[in-house]
C-alpha cells in the first residue's frame, strides 16, 4: 500500500520525524505504555525479552486511517502485517529501542526476526521478543530497559510489575530504577556536551532517563 509522507515520518519510522519537517522539539509526541518480560532459562541465562507496547489513542487512529486500505475503519491480518512490517524495519537503525548492559557494559540484542502488530478497543498494541547475540549470564548487575534516542516517543513503564523476570535464579533479585532527571544531569555533567542540551535527540545519554529494571546476582548462580 502506499504510506503518505507524514505517517512514514509518524510510524514507518515510528516516533522519528523527517527531515523535511521543522526543527525538533524536544518532547514527546507520541506515548505508549510498555511491558516487558525478561525470560530466564535453569542456566542462568537470558533467553529472551518480551516487549509490549501499547500506544496512546491519538497515535493509534492516526495509524488507522493511515493504514486501513479498504477503509473499513478497522485493520485487518494483511493491513496488521503491514504496520508491523515497516515498524520492525524503520526501528533496526535503533536496536529496537532496547538496552541491556552487564556491570554498566552494553551487551548486544539480536534483532527481532518480526513484529506484531495489534489493533483493539481503539488502541494500538507492538510486539515482539528479541534474544542476546551472545549468551548473557545473569552475574553481577543486569540492567534492562527501553528509551527513544530521538525524543519523539516516550515509552514507560507505569507500574514497576510491567517489569517481571520469569525463572529468576535464587539468590538474585530485582528492581526497578526510575532515574531522577535533575539527579542524573547532575551525576553526569561532565559527560553532557553542550550539543546534547541544545538538542539531545539522537544522542545515547538520553538512556540515563530512561526506567530500568536491574537485576543483581552473585558472582555465579
């Protein structure tokens, strides 16, 4: 189907906004609320992430008329497939919006071999699971978490529960960290350049913003 020039910058490349447009303001235009599911096997180790984001209703109508082909004011298997396809796609050049670190290091994720794509009660729903590109142990400090580098979405977690561990070893434990701004500028002033304050989109620190969940294990499980 054809995507107008808006929705490619509203949702082929969900929540990034083309060049053509003006400049950027630095705030959130589109809101979704997310879960995410971190799956541990009897090894100790990260088997997958699973993310589900539920997106605000102004967003999700926008994606509907754009989207619905037949305008039958709903969307079908096929028009589904298609938001979910240019989705994973657009979101690639930014690993899925995901972070994962061991002991402050970043760790690799394997890009999601696809996304699905819902359309409910007037609310658009994304989902999708993605692996470690390396084994991940669960040693030391394991933080997991998702932001947008270029400001334009804002993805939370409302409840610490929409963060879970599934199979967590004994002797680890978890718990959700919601970064205090004024508290992580101040932390990390020497490393915030004045580009990054004039326009921080697109720059990796915004991830010291962004809610995580850290689990904490021994040095082996």
């Amino acid at each position: 189907m054809k995507i107008s020039r808006a929705m490619k910058a509203a949702t082929c490349s969900l929540f990034v906004l083309l060049a053509a447009t003006g400049p950027v303001r630095v705030h959130p235009h589109v809101f979704a609320q997310a879960t995410l599911e971190v799956a541990v096997n009897s090894a100790g180790e990260v088997e997958t992430l699973g993310h589900v984001w539920r997106f605000d209703d102004l967003f999700s109508s926008t994606v509907l008329l754009e989207f619905d082909e037949n305008s039958d004011l709903q969307l079908d298997e096929d028009e589904l497939a298609t938001v979910a396809g240019v989705v994973h796609d657009s979101l690639a050049e930014f690993d899925y919006f995901q972070f994962v670190s061991v002991n402050g290091a970043p760790a690799a994720m394997q890009a999601p071999e696809k996304l699905l794509a819902m359309h409910e009660n007037d609310q658009l729903t994304i989902l999708f699971q993605s692996q470690p590109s390396q084994p991940l142990k669960l040693t030391g400090t394991v933080a997991f978490g998702v932001y947008d580098p270029t400001f334009y979405t804002a993805i939370d977690f409302y409840e610490d529960g929409d963060l879970t561990v599934r199979g967590m070893p004994g002797g680890c434990s978890r718990a959700v960290v919601r970064p205090d701004p004024d508290e992580a500028l101040a932390a990390n002033q020497d490393t915030l350049t004045e580009a990054f304050f004039n326009d921080p989109s697109g720059n990796d620190v915004t991830k010291l913003f962004a809610t995580r969940l850290e689990v904490t294990c021994g040095a082996t499980n």
